[in-house]
C-alpha cells in the first residue's frame, strides 16, 4: 500500500485525499495556513505540517507527494519532492513558467522519481469516444475545429487568495482552461501559428489578467480553428466545447464540461453510448471541470507498479504551457 502526502489543503486537495484513502494510505498534510491544515489533517487522520520542507526531512516512509498548492509554487514544491526522493502526482497547471516545466522534467529523471500531472478530463466519456474517433481515422484529416469555453467566476473566488495574481495564478487559461488546452494537443498535436487578442473588462479586483480572450490557430496538420473563452458567463458556467470537422465526419462535444455529445455526423452508423456518471467538482459558489479523480488515480496507481496506464506523459503536460505562452505572446499584455 503506497503512503501518500498532500501539500496544499485547499478545495481540489479533498478529491485527492479521497481517493488516496480508497487506493493507499494518507499519511500527512502540509499548509502554511496552521488552522487549515490542522482542519484537514483532522478530517482525514493524518498528521499536520506547516512546512514541506519540515515534513520531506521527517517523513520518511512517505511514497508519493500530491501537489495541490497554487499554481505559481508547482515547480518548486513538486522539485523539492522529487529531490527527497518522492513521486509527485501534481494537479494542473504544470507550472506557469517553460523553464520550470523543464526543470521538473530533469529533476523527475535524475532522481528515477515518477512525475504526473493531473489532467482529469481525458477520461470524459465523450472525450474518449471522440480521441477513439480520431485513432481509428473515422473523422479523417481534419480541416477546422472550435473550441469554447464560456464559465463564470464571480469576485468572491478571487477575494482574499492567490488567485487572480499573475505570479501564482498565472491566466484563465492556465487556471481555469488547461484542460481545454490539453485536449487541443491530445486531438490535434501542436500549434504552428497563434493570432490571439484578451482583456480585462474591469469588473473584478485583484484579477491581474484577462477574463476575455479570443485566439485563432493553425496547427502544424494544416487545421485552422479558434479558442473563445470567458469568465464573464453570467451567473454560471454555459458551455466547454469542442467541435471538429473532418473530411470523413464532424463532431461536438459540448454541455457545461465537455461532458456530453451535442451532434456528429459520420460516414458509419457509429453512436456515443457511453453516460458520464462522474459530475463536475463542485467547490459551494462555482463548479469546475468533471470529477475524474478516481479514474486518474486508478491510473496512476498501475504508473507506480510500473504497469501499462493511460496517464498522459509529464511530456504532454509540458506541451500544454508552451502552447498557453504561444496564446499569450500573441495576445499581447493586458495593461
């Protein structure tokens, strides 16, 4: 039974304390915030830590770190785990920052630790079904795609944390839509040309990036599509899509998270029957992406017994980053 540490003991850190406790044993907790994590070592039986550097010289019989802490502080907390000799399964975004993804990389492979990171919503149904689609050259080349994501975050989310900071948030599209970057890479491979514009319409404090961003690509197959994405849906989260067209067939996923099958159109008689039995993580006054932490531990457990899993290389996740710098750098800075 592998034994496990959280750092980090914020909202995300409970679908992992959950399902560590179904596949292993959760042996401590790490906050800087001492009541926090006290509360969450308490909930779960497991013992508290303020520092991560007090807990990787103590702990020893740890197996694996699980990094829930701010995005701006992945690189060093998954570095200094995999330095103490510790796997890391770390929530998305890798990193905010190319040099740190590398960084990981190197430090993953000169200390023959194992480097995850999570990147759930592969193991939507309907994203299966369509990635399935696509290996089997059912779609044929694709021309065109589009992708939205039209969410909600109100100013309560961004009040009195790190989110919103551009150090350790980072941008909607590491926070809020790396998944949908992800999947552009898993569908399509990598981007060759980026026209992208984004703003800050000024309706929240303390969010130091836009909330409105809009890009047109060219990837390197030769298809041309656009990213519009927003947290500006009012009230609640309205759509994640994803539509493809293809020579041979065209495709939709779409509902709230990239969680159902609006339309398709194929040469074969091929139907989506698959349900999505996981429901999105809800976290009180907004929900983020479908729950699909169970699957991906599940998955990860078979990576640490050196068996074959279906978790997307720590490679993959680097390609998410490089492709959100390329949507930046051609969007320009928000003033």
């Amino acid at each position: 039974m592998y034994k496990f540490a959280i750092i980090g003991c914020g909202r995300i850190a409970h679908r992992h304390a959950e399902n560590i406790m179904r596949v292993g044993k959760l042996i401590s907790v790490c906050d800087i915030d001492k009541n926090k994590a006290d509360d969450f070592g308490a909930l779960y039986n497991s013992k508290a830590w303020y520092s991560i550097d007090d807990l990787l010289k103590q702990e020893r019989e740890i197996d694996v770190i699980c990094v829930c802490t701010p995005n701006g502080l992945h690189a060093e907390h998954s570095i200094k785990s995999l330095q103490g000799g510790k796997h890391v399964l770390c929530e998305k975004p890798m990193c905010i920052a190319m040099e740190a993804a590398w960084s990981m990389i190197d430090t993953a492979h000169f200390f023959r630790r194992k480097l995850y990171i999570i990147k759930q919503n592969r193991f939507n149904a309907p994203i299966q079904y369509v990635k399935k689609l696509l290996d089997d050259d059912k779609l044929g080349k694709i021309s065109s795609f589009q992708l939205n994501c039209f969410w909600n975050r109100p100013q309560q989310y961004y009040d009195g944390g790190w989110r919103g900071s551009k150090i350790m948030d980072g941008g909607l599209l590491y926070t809020q839509f790396s998944h949908f970057i992800d999947l552009l890479y898993w569908f399509l491979g990598d981007v060759e040309e980026v026209t992208g514009y984004r703003k800050n319409s000024g309706m929240r404090n303390y969010l130091e990036f836009e909330d409105t961003g809009t890009a047109i690509l060219k990837m390197k197959t030769g298809a041309l599509g656009n990213i519009n994405y927003t947290i500006n849906s009012f009230k609640r989260n309205v759509e994640g899509s994803f539509a493809l067209f293809g020579e041979k067939g065209s495709i939709k996923i779409g509902g709230q998270y990239l969680n159902t099958i609006e339309w398709q159109s194929l040469d074969e008689n091929i139907q989506f029957e698959n349900e999505q039995t996981t429901k999105a993580n809800d976290y009180g006054f907004y929900t983020g992406s479908m729950s699909n932490h169970l699957k991906v531990y599940d998955e990860f457990i078979k990576a640490l017994d050196n068996k074959p899993n279906d978790l997307p290389k720590v490679g993959e996740a680097l390609k998410t980053i490089e492709i959100i710098k390329k949507i930046y750098k051609a969007s320009g800075e928000i003033e």
